[in-house]
C-alpha cells in the first residue's frame, strides 16, 4: 500500500494506493469512487491525487504521461473539470519520448520481478542495452517518466530496470530471499532478466552494460568481476567494493538500522561474517575485470566512502588493469550539482558509445565547467565523433 486518500474535514480514509506494476487507488466505499473514476477515464497517464481544499470541492491532481512531461492540475469535484495549472518540466513539451512497459521477468528459482522497459523510438529489433540497476537495495523501481530511461533510449539503447529480490513493495518474504544474497542470487537475478532480454529479441548477448548507483554500483562491480563475461561494460556510481569496510563505515545516522544490516549481508564482528563479506565483495576479484570499467564518485560520500572507489581502482592498477575514475570533491552519495551530472553523463554517454556503439554528444567543455577530477583513464575533452544510433533492425 502506497498511501491513502482522507478526507480532508473527517480524517476518514476514503481510497487507498496499491503499487505493484503501476499506482492505483481502490476506494473505501463511494464517497470518492465516482471522482478516481472520473480521473482515470482522461487517459493522461498515472495520477497521484494531492492536496484537498477544505471544502473538499477542489483537488490538486498529477498526471505522469511518460511521453510527455507530467502536469498538475486543478480538479473541480462538482463540475467534473480539469484545469492545468503548470508542468514542472516545460522544456520537454514536445520532446521525443518514449513509451515504458511494465513486465514480469521470472527467475531461475521461480520468484518473479516486476520490472521496466524502455525502447527507443522506432526500434524494430535488437537493440544494444543498459541494464540500470536501482540502489537501495531495500527499495525499488517504478512506473513513470525516468530521465535516465529517456537519456540512454533517445542515445539508441533498449534501457531494462527491475526489481530483483530484497526490493521493496513486493512483501517481506521477497525482501527476505535476497537476505546474505549480494553477489549470489540477487545477482542471478540480474543475469535471469538479461537472458530474458536475449531471448526476446530486445537486445544481444554481446551488448549490454550494466550501470547504477550506490547498490547499483556494486551490481556493477560484482557484474564485471564475479561473471567477467556477462556484461560489456560497466559504469559504477558510487558502488561500494568491499562490504567489510562498508559496514564498518556506515554513518552515524544508521546506526539504529545496523544490526539488520548485519542479518541480510553479514555481521563484520564475526569470523564467518567476515569470510562472507569478503566472498561478496567484487574487491577480492579486481584482477577478474576484463571489460572497460567508469567509476564516478563523490569525496564527501558519507553512506558509501570515497576509499570504496579508491581501493579497487588501486587494485586495477596494481594488476595494469585500465579504468576511468572521476571524482567529484563537493558531492556525497551522488552527484547534486547540475554542472558535475551534466559533467558525468557527458562521460558516461561517450564510454557507452565506445562500448556499445550508440550515439554520444561530444564531452567538449562540460568536464572543465566541473569540479571534476579525473583520477584514472582518459577522458575526451575535446569533441568526439557521434556514432550513429542502432536502427534496432
């Protein structure tokens, strides 16, 4: 259950939101049924009900059409009207996006993934992909306008999101199933959903990345260094590489949370915790990495320490391993600042492109106009020359 609809003078719950594939509200009896109704009936896409005047005669309603940017609107309960009032994304208006499916991906033991698909525009066939990992991993990914789905599909990618075991929203025994799974059957997972993906024709073997951030980022290592030859590339944003020093640098604000933390991947204070710790860490298989590896990292990270990036960069050199490492001095646990995300992606965008051969704007300036601070590899600076997107035939 997402949340509930009350009635503003009462208290009374009057609907509820159920989130599976997408939001939906299921009224508590009529006062509000005719109203939902009446809303989904527009066919703008999701809607997420919002303030309620006091008289309840007026509603705050919005709308995420996905292929278009989402809208927010005044709602007048007696006249059955609707009156736009602003979109937060007006640049969009008329931009090229494109649809996402929600599907059902099963895994090798029988649990089933809700998870997301985003093609690009007039892609007829296979297509290379970017299996984009969501972080957490106790949370999950949704239905709606993703700016990265829309970036890496408008580059010419097929762009693949799903909710592999520990995610949240699906109850407590699929958050459980993946407890003391990282790197084993939470990774799994993720191979189920590529060879889904193979064996429906929405990509090649040969040409998917894998990316994300925070746990993302270390589906990313475990991708590129527990199975080597999965995966094309990789691009890892601020992934923790070893889950010893992880949990032993958590901040101070998870504290209350830490001992649960130790029950779903391993307790450091213990022999056989460490021995799994390091056995799930992609730090212990750094010399695996065969397959180009970018690295992105905020300094002032307190959830995942800047030392996470640093040492298995220092173990790729060490082995003469390549790698591209960008660090950002005044970022944390991403990268907040518009010009260090535009910075970032301009890079990610052109590491792609080498890798699976879509389409890229050149880095030109975007990395000067950072704070950025390339530790390891080369990053162009200068324009680079724009490859032309798959025709998905």
């Amino acid at each position: 259950i997402g949340g509930g609809l009350t009635n503003p003078q009462t208290g009374r719950v009057e609907a509820y939101s159920v989130y599976f594939h997408r939001n939906e509200y299921v009224p508590v009896g009529d006062a509000v049924k005719a109203d939902l109704a009446f809303l989904k009936a527009q066919n703008k896409g999701e809607f997420f009900v919002g303030s309620r005047t006091d008289a309840d005669d007026k509603w705050l309603v919005t709308f995420d059409p996905v292929t278009a940017p989402s809208s927010t609107w005044l709602y007048d309960r007696r006249a059955k009207r609707l009156t736009e009032l602003y979109t937060p994304r007006p640049e969009l208006v008329g931009a090229p996006l494109v649809a996402m499916d929600s599907i059902d991906i099963p895994t090798r033991d029988g649990l089933s993934m809700v998870s997301y698909l985003t093609r690009p525009k007039d892609a007829t066939g296979p297509v290379p992909m970017v299996l984009l990992v969501h972080g957490g991993p106790w949370a999950r990914d949704g239905y709606g306008f993703n700016g990265y789905h829309q970036w890496l599909a408008n580059r010419g990618y097929a762009v693949l999101s799903v909710n592999y075991r520990s995610s949240t929203g699906f109850g407590k025994k699929f958050v459980q199933a993946g407890d003391q799974q990282w790197g084993r059957k939470m990774h799994d997972d993720l191979l189920d959903a590529v060879d889904w993906a193979v064996r429906r024709g929405v990509t090649t073997k040969d040409k998917v990345a894998i990316m994300g951030g925070s746990y993302g980022g270390y589906a990313t290592l475990a991708g590129l260094t527990m199975t080597p030859d999965a995966f094309a590339c990789g691009v890892d944003i601020v992934g923790p590489s070893n889950l010893f020093t992880l949990l032993k640098t958590i901040p101070p604000y998870w504290e209350a949370g830490k001992q649960q933390m130790y029950r779903r991947m391993g307790d450091p204070g213990t022999p056989a915790g460490q021995a799994l710790l390091k056995e799930r860490s992609p730090l212990t298989y750094a010399e695996a990495i065969k397959k180009p590896l970018l690295i992105g990292q905020g300094a002032n990270d307190p959830r995942v320490n800047v030392a996470e990036s640093d040492q298995i960069v220092a173990a790729m050199k060490a082995k003469n391993i390549p790698v591209t490492y960008i660090v950002f001095p005044d970022e944390g646990h991403g990268f907040a600042r518009p010009a260090n995300n535009i910075a970032f992606n301009a890079v990610a965008e052109n590491f792609l492109a080498t890798c699976l051969g879509g389409r890229a704007e050149p880095v030109g300036g975007s990395l000067a106009a950072s704070t950025a601070q390339v530790r390891a590899g080369n990053v162009a600076s200068t324009p680079v020359p724009t490859a032309a997107a798959p025709s998905g035939g």
